[in-house]
C-alpha cells in the first residue's frame, strides 16, 4: 500500500511538472511534451525512479499473515544457505557495486575537473570493492570469522580516511559514497542490491519532487525502505547479524553492535535527512526552510505512529496483537525517533558548521 501511494504521489508530480513547464504557444502540444523531457531529463528520472519503486517485491520478504505471497527468485536465493544461491549472491553485489562506484566518479567528473586526490581515490574506490567481496567470501563460502572481522576492520578504518579526503576536497557525493561502504557489509551481498537502489532512489528524488512535496514524499520513502531492505514488522526479523560484522562475538564493549543494528534497522529514517539536506542549498538563507520541511516530515511521521497506537490499543483483545499490531506499533515509534534523532544531530553539525564559517569571514574581514 506505501508502494502504491509512494507511485500515485511521483505520478501527480509529473503531470503537475508537465502541465507548469514553458508553453512557447498555445493551444497545448505534444512539441511542449518533447521540450519538456529533454530538459533536465525528467522523463528519464520518472521512469527510473518508477521502476526502482516496483522493484520493491524483488527483495520482499513473505510473512505469516500475507497470503497467497510469492518470493521473487533474488528473494529465494538469499534465504537460502547453498553454494549456488552464494555465489548468486556474490556476483550480483559485485555487478551493483561496480555500477555505484562508476557512476558516482563519473557524475563527479562531469560536475567538476578531477584533482589528484579524486583520482587517487578513484583507484582505492575498487580496491575497496575487492575488499567487500573477500570479506563475503570469508563470511558465506568460507565461514572464516577472523578474516571476516579483519577485512572489515580494515574496510571500516579505510573508507573513514578516504571519506575525510572527500570531504576536504569538498565533493560530498564521493564522502557519502566512502561513508556507504561499511554499511554495504551491514547489510550483506544479499541485500546490497536493494541498499543501492534505494540510494539511488532518495537521490533522484531529491532532484526531481519539488520542495513543498518533499515532506509528504519523504514521510512515504522511510516506510518503503524499511520494506524495501527487507525488513519485517516483526521482532524475530531484527537483524541480529548486523551486530557482529568485524566485532568479535565475545567482545566487551556493546554499544558499537547496538549501533550496527539499529543502524541497519532504521537506514531509511536516517538516509532521509541527507535527502532533504541535499534538495535544499546548504547556505544560511535555506536553513529556515530546510527546518520547516524536516519539520513537517517528523510531524507526518508522529500522525502515522500514533494511528498505529490506535490500531493497537483498538485490538488489544485481537488474538494477533503480539504477532501483528503491536510490533507495528514499535517500529513505526523506533522509525519516529530515529528520525528525530537524526534531524537534531544534523541541525546540531548545520549550526556549527555556520558557525565556523561565520568566524572564518570575521578573520579574512579582519
């Protein structure tokens, strides 16, 4: 039902963009139509970002209580613990891999003239890559759990550093795509597919719903990407496994696994603000209106979490509460806060990092 609504919202947004382009003369024809998909592409995106959203039951996970469901062959394979569905597995991150990283570097190079930093961390990009797939090696076909948590240590120490390098460079799309990468091992080759066309999903829309449809755009895409990851509303779906990906099962310190899984759980609330973030200019005259939308954003999803507490105290005598309302309820309240979490810690860094800025001015005045 998201799905659906998520769709029927995109599609309003089209025609709403198609009727509002320039009309050099009137009565209204199809030569206006072609002007309009040749600028910006925005036939191009609407497509795209349609058939990301129906490729949602590709990695859909099938519930007790959803009748006459059937898994899609990718779905299959990942449930499944054959050397086949493995190396399926395997070649099918690879391919989504090595496409996210080529079209990161290359949207980077038509934006700007590569530097020698850009370049150098072009070649480490793949290396990285080599790195992700011998760390799902170690974890599936050889079940070597030392090297597993080597390589991702490794992974995680070396995508911080190259993130700082972007960051320095001022190429924010290269930072986010190093910053990704150990949350690519987080998630598993089975479900890497599904992380980067979600990635690619926020950022397309990002560029193409308008800014007063953004949070009502935003408040549906947390939903489906939690679907669309392959979770369930269900607390025996919780992805535990995320909590020992490079961490020794018998470690002491247990708030980095809490982390690792409530990051897993909630990637799709905390990605969302990077979405708005990006579709706003990140100057202080945007920073009110960036505000107001992550506003409005939190108050839609508070109204959808407080229907779900409805719906349950409304069934609390339904013989499937415990199985169905009330871990909707939890999630949907686990979604909320993640997102108010993560909206505060941006406005916090947006603040300060204004702030710096600010006194950088006051020196070169000076």
């Amino acid at each position: 039902m998201i799905r659906y609504f998520l769709q029927g919202m995109i599609v309003l947004i089209f025609i709403e963009r198609l009727q509002s382009c320039h009309r050099p003369r009137k009565p209204y024809k199809l030569g206006s139509i072609f002007k309009f998909t040749s600028q910006e592409q925005n036939l191009l995106i609407f497509m795209a970002i349609m058939s990301i959203l129906r490729s949602e039951p590709i990695f859909h996970k099938c519930r007790e209580e959803e009748i006459g469901c059937e898994l899609y062959y990718p779905a299959r394979q990942a449930g499944s613990l054959s050397r086949d569905a493995h190396v399926f597995r395997l070649l099918f991150c690879l391919v989504s891999l090595v496409a996210a990283n080529f079209t990161v570097f290359k949207l980077s190079e038509n934006q700007a003239k590569k530097s020698e930093s850009i370049r150098i961390l072009s070649a480490v990009s793949w290396i990285l890559i080599a790195v992700i797939m011998l760390h799902s090696v170690f974890t599936s076909l050889v079940n070597d759990t030392n090297r597993a948590n080597l390589t991702a240590q490794i992974l995680l120490i070396a995508s911080v550093a190259c993130g700082i390098v972007s960051w320095r460079e001022k190429n924010l799309s290269i930072c986010a795509h190093f910053l990704l990468m150990p949350i690519y091992l987080l998630f598993g080759d089975g479900l890497t597919p599904a992380l980067i066309t979600f990635i690619a999903l926020s950022v397309m829309i990002c560029n193409f719903v308008p800014e007063n449809s953004l949070p009502s755009v935003i408040a549906l895409l947390i939903p489906f990407g939690f679907y669309h990851l392959g979770h369930s509303p269900v607390i025996s779906s919780i992805p535990w496994h995320a909590a020992f990906v490079g961490i020794p099962g018998g470690a002491a310190l247990r708030i980095l696994p809490a982390i690792f899984v409530l990051v897993h759980l909630n990637f799709s609330a905390i990605s969302s603000i990077f979405v708005i973030s990006n579709s706003l200019d990140s100057s202080s005259q945007q920073s009110p209106k960036t505000s107001w939308i992550l506003t409005e954003t939190l108050i839609l999803m508070t109204i959808r979490a407080t229907f779900s507490c409805l719906a349950a105290s409304i069934h609390r005598r339904h013989l499937m509460v415990w199985k169905i309302f009330a871990p909707k309820f939890i999630f949907e309240c686990i979604l909320t806060i993640a997102f108010f979490l993560a909206a505060n810690s941006f406005s916090i860094l947006r603040q300060l990092k204004e702030r710096s800025n600010e006194k950088r001015r006051r020196e070169k005045i000076q």
